[in-house]
C-alpha cells in the first residue's frame, strides 16, 4: 500500500538527509585510509565526496510539502549514486583482500562495512519509491539484525585504533564487542524463529534489551569522542569518525524508540 504523500516526503528527506551524510563521511575517511600514491583511488573518493555533499545539501534544500513526485525523481538519482559508492567500495575491498594495497591503512572489515550501509541506504531509497514497507515485526527483526552488527563492528574498530597503551578504553571497546556479538547472535535466533517468535511481548523484550545495551555503547562513543576532540587520549581516529560512529548509535535508537510506539502504542521508555 502505497505511503500517504507527506508521509512518503518526510520519511525520504530523513533518510537522505541522514545517510548522504554519512556517504559523504565514509568517502572522506577511505581516502584518509589510501597511500599517497594511490592517486586514482584517492580521486575517486573526493568525486564521490562532491557527489554526496551536493544530495545532503539538495536534500535540506526540500522541504515536507515539496512535492512527491520530485522527491521520487530525486531517491532514484539518489539510488544511482549509492550504487556507484557502493560499487567503488567492493572494489576497494577486493584491492585490500588480493593484497593489492600494502600499507594502506583502511581495514577490510571497515570497508565492508561501509557498504553495507550503502546497500542498506540503497534497499531504503527502493522500499520508499516502491511503497513497500516490511511488515512491523518482520522490520524490527530485520533492522535490529542490521544495525546490531553495524554497532559491534564500531567496537572493533574503535578498540583498534585506539594506541594499545590505551589499556582500560580498549578493554572496554573488547567488552560492547562482546556484547553486540551476543545480541547479534541472539537477533539472529529470533529471525530463524520467525514467524512464531514474532508475538509482542518477544519482540517488546527484545526491542528493551537492545536499547539498554545501545544506550551504553552511546554514552561510551560521546565520551571518546569528546576525549579524542580535547586530546586527551592517544589513538588514531579522527574526530569526525568518532562523531559519525556516534550519530549511528542515535539514529538506531531513535529507530527502536519507533519501533516501541508502534509496537504497543506507548512512547520509549
């Protein structure tokens, strides 16, 4: 059933509004992560830097009575070009895992996690043209799967790059890794349990138990970030990555708090 118009335009320019912005971030930290003679690729990535800074601005430029028909026009250019990131960072990938870029210094686990977030971003782009939103139960299942292992990759990578005398933070990095890995596992039981694991009070413990866990992993990422800003601590992350790993962990709680209301009716606890 197709989504009433307003409803269709404010859900498009949020999703675009957030995700060309973290496009635009994941181009700028692939380059930081390439040699200096990696020119072409390092092209590449300012390229797509430029393509995404122009949507994020093209998207805050709309407005919620622009009308549907534009903002359809635009998701599709919008598609086009998450394909294309999402291509460049596949190849990526292969360069790094056929031993093709000594040296560079971007993990293969971060580059497919990038674009897994660019096919995330593109299958969105897609569900809102078409209309075709998951059923409630089957979406909460599905994103919290997604996003349980976007949050247990950050952990990784933060307890990485952070220096390893930076004992007691990389510990505790080691520690949301291990508990977003077990929330995972257990996302990933409930989806093999589908349809008869999908009754409200499963997936109302379910959506608490996440939350708790992804409030912590907030607060931990705000406190990094705010000590990687005052330098304060010795690592090698930029501060703009510990913002965006940050703004992630919102965005999925605001998803869950989503979810909850229309779970049962009732705001986030």
């Amino acid at each position: 059933m197709p989504m009433l118009d307003q409803s269709f335009v404010a859900r498009s320019l949020e999703e675009v509004r957030f995700w060309s912005r973290i496009m635009k971030e994941h181009s700028l930290f692939l380059r930081l992560g390439f040699r200096c003679e990696d020119t072409q690729l390092i092209n590449e990535a300012n390229h797509f830097y430029a393509i995404f800074e122009a949507i994020e601005n093209k998207s805050n430029a709309f407005t919620i009575g622009t009308d549907p028909t534009v903002i359809k026009r635009f998701n599709e250019e919008v598609h086009t070009a998450v394909s294309y990131i999402w291509a460049f960072k596949r190849k990526v990938l292969g360069l790094i895992l056929t031993c093709q870029l000594p040296g560079a210094n971007n993990f293969p686990l971060l580059v497919d996690h990038v674009s897994r977030e660019a096919n995330y971003f593109r299958n969105r782009l897609s569900e809102l043209n078409t209309g075709r939103l998951e059923p409630l139960p089957d979406a909460i299942i599905d994103e919290n799967v997604f996003f349980l292992r976007i949050m247990a990759d950050h952990a990784k990578f933060i307890s990485h790059l952070l220096d390893p005398s930076e004992r007691q933070l990389v510990e505790q990095a080691n520690n949301f890794s291990q508990e977003f890995d077990t929330l995972l596992f257990q996302a990933k039981d409930l989806e093999s349990m589908r349809p008869q694991s999908q009754t409200v009070p499963l997936l109302d413990q379910f959506l608490d138990q996440n939350r708790v866990s992804v409030k912590s992993l907030r607060d931990f990422k705000k406190t990094a970030r705010e000590l990687i800003e005052a330098c304060r601590i010795k690592s090698i992350i930029h501060p703009l990555l510990a913002d965006h790993v940050f703004r992630e962990a919102e965005h999925f709680l605001v998803i869950i708090d989503m979810f909850e209301n229309s779970l049962t009716g009732n705001p986030s606890h």
